[in-house]
C-alpha cells in the first residue's frame, strides 16, 4: 500500500517536472504575429528575407516597425503599430500571388519563398515607385 502511494506521487511528480519543461521550452519557436510568411520560418530565413525588403525600398528597418516603448534603440518586430506594416503585408500578398500563379514551376516550393518578381523587380529602391 504504502509502496504503491509512493509510486502515485513520484508519477505525479514526474508530470510537474515535464509541464514545467514545457512551459520554459517552447518544442515550437518564440509566439510570431506572422500572417502572410509560413509561421514555422527560421530566423535566419526571416531576416534575410527583411533585409530584401531594405534593400528593394531604400529603407531602414523603422520604416514599418516601431520602436520599443522602453528601449527606444531596439524595435518591437511583432507590433503592427506602424501602419506601414500593414502595406507591406499587402504587397508581400500581390508579391506572393504574381510568383505563384506564374512562376510556380516546382510545386514542392513554398509560394512564399517563390523570388521570380520581387519587390525590387517594381521598387528599385524607392519606398514608394513612380506609377509609370
Ligand atoms: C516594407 C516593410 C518592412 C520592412 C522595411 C521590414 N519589415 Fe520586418 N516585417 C514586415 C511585415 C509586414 C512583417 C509581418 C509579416 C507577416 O505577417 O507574415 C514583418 C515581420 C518581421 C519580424 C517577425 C516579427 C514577429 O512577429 O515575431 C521580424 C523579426 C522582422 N520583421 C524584422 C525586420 C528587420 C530586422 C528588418 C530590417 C532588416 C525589417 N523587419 C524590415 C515588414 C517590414
Ligand atoms: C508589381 C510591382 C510591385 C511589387 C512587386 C511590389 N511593390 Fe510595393 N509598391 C508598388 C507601387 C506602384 C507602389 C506605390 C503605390 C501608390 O503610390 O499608391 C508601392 C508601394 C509600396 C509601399 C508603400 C505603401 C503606401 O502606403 O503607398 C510599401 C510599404 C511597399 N510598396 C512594399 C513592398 C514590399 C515589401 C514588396 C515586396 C514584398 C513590394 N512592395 C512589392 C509596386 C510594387
């Protein structure tokens, strides 16, 4: 009897421990505000693919994110306070759409890895491009 009391809270022990592993280890990455980008993107895929974005605008970081309200050096990646943003998800939709529907030769590939057109392909390094 005792025995088998022992073992009870030993088990229960053991699930105490493990929850708490899982609380402190996410098995999945950090919670993203992602929306159009795959949710289980590497970081490094994810920074590359935000310096394409300096690069083709002409643009610093800051352009569609806002800073940290304590450390006003660092920038809060995951709010969607610069409205900015929100445009840029809107033209990595179009982006994505144009590629997939006509440059989606490998079916295997993700539609929003796709990098035919681009947004340098229209930007050429101008935040906002001239219509004609
Ligand atoms: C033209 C606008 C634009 C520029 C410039 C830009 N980003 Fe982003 N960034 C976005 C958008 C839009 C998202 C959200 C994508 C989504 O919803 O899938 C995002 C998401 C991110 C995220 C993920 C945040 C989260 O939810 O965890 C990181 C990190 C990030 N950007 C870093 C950068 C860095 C670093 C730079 C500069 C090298 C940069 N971004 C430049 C538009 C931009
Ligand atoms: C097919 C051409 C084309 C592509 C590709 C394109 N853009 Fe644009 N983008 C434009 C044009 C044209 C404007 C200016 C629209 C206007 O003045 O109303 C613009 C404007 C913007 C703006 C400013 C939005 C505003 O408030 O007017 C942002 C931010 C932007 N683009 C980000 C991007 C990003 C990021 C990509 C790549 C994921 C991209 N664009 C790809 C043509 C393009």
């Amino acid at each position: 009897m005792l025995h088998k009391k022992k073992i009870i809270v030993f088990a229960s022990l053991s699930v105490f421990v493990l929850l708490g592993i899982a609380a402190v280890k996410p098995p999945f990455q950090k919670e993203r505000n992602l929306k159009v980008l795959p949710k289980d993107i590497s970081d490094a895929k994810l920074d590359s693919i935000m310096q394409t974005y300096n690069i083709a605008l002409g643009v610093k970081c800051n352009f569609c994110h806002v800073p940290m309200k304590n450390m006003k050096d660092s920038l809060n990646y995951a709010s969607d306070a610069e409205p900015m943003k929100e445009e840029g998800r809107k033209m990595m939709r179009m982006t994505i759409d144009i590629n997939k529907k006509n440059f989606h030769y490998n079916k295997a590939d993700r539609p929003e890895y796709l990098h035919v057109v681009t947004c340098k392909t229209c930007h050429r390094g101008e935040p906002f491009p001239p219509e004609d």
